[in-house]
C-alpha cells in the first residue's frame, strides 16, 4: 500500500508551479537582519555579505540530508537532484533564499517548517561567528567560503 504522505509529496512535485523567491528573499533578509543586530553588527555590509554566504554553507551542508526523503520517490529524485547540484553549482546566482525557495515548492506544509525549525537552529551559531569576527577586528571578506574548493570536495 501507498505511503499516503510520499503519495503527497509526489503530487506537490508534479504540480508545482513558480518558486516564492521573492518571499523567501523577505523571510531570509528579515532572519539576516536579526542575526547581525544581535551579533552587534547592523548596518555592517561586509557582515551582511559573510551571514548570508554562511547561511548559504549551512543549507548546502544539513539539508542535504532531507534527500532521504525525495530518495524514495524514484521517478522525481533524479530530476530534483539535478535541480538541486544546480542550484549549488551557482553561488553567485543563486543564495539563500533561491535554497529556501526550491524546498518551500517541493511540499509547503511539509518543508516550511522545516526550514523554519533550522533556521531557528543555525541562528545561534550565525550570531556567535558574526560576534567573533567583529571581536577579531571585522575582516569577514577574508572568511568568506571558497565555493569553487567546496564544491570540488562534495
């Protein structure tokens, strides 16, 4: 018998339309904002540009392991995989938000609170490097991930 949930998720897939990049933007820029304000840090460009760069690496590396689920869906998961190594291949083109944007399509009621709840988990550690970087004399440019090396060891 049918997983009635796989079953809904596979139909939200198949029926998905435009992603809400401009309201993953919103949510994404309001979560940085939070962040670097509690960090000591808002108004600060080059903490902006390290958050959102870090925000991004913490994405690449936890949700990877929502996979588990698309991977029991055998016709889609090639097909969002590749969706997926394409969204990573691009850093420039394609931040945080087009991340959060991709999942939020995939299943709404399922991966927005997902997203949610990992949020809430990497603001703590956004917070404390942001902290540390400014205690440090603020030279966050010169910690920004080299996405070409990351990508290379993936």
């Amino acid at each position: 018998m049918p997983d009635p949930e796989l079953t809904a998720l596979r139909e939200s897939i198949r029926h998905r339309g435009q992603a809400d990049v401009p309201g993953a933007t919103r949510m994404v820029e309001d979560y940085l904002a939070t962040v670097l304000q509690d960090a000591g840090a808002a108004g600060d460009p080059s903490a902006h540009r390290w958050a959102r760069d870090r925000l991004r690496l913490f994405m690449v590396v936890s949700w990877g392991n929502w996979f588990g689920v698309l991977e029991r869906l055998p016709q889609e998961y090639p097909m969002l995989r590749d969706e997926w190594r394409a969204l990573l291949a691009d850093p420039a083109e394609f931040g945080p938000e087009h991340l959060v944007a991709w999942w939020w399509l995939l299943q709404p009621s399922m991966f927005q609170p997902l997203v949610a709840g990992q949020l809430r988990e990497m603001g703590a550690p956004l917070r404390d490097g942001v902290a540390g970087i400014l205690k440090e004399g603020g030279a966050f440019d010169d910690r920004m991930v080299d996405w070409t090396a990351f990508g290379a060891v993936q």
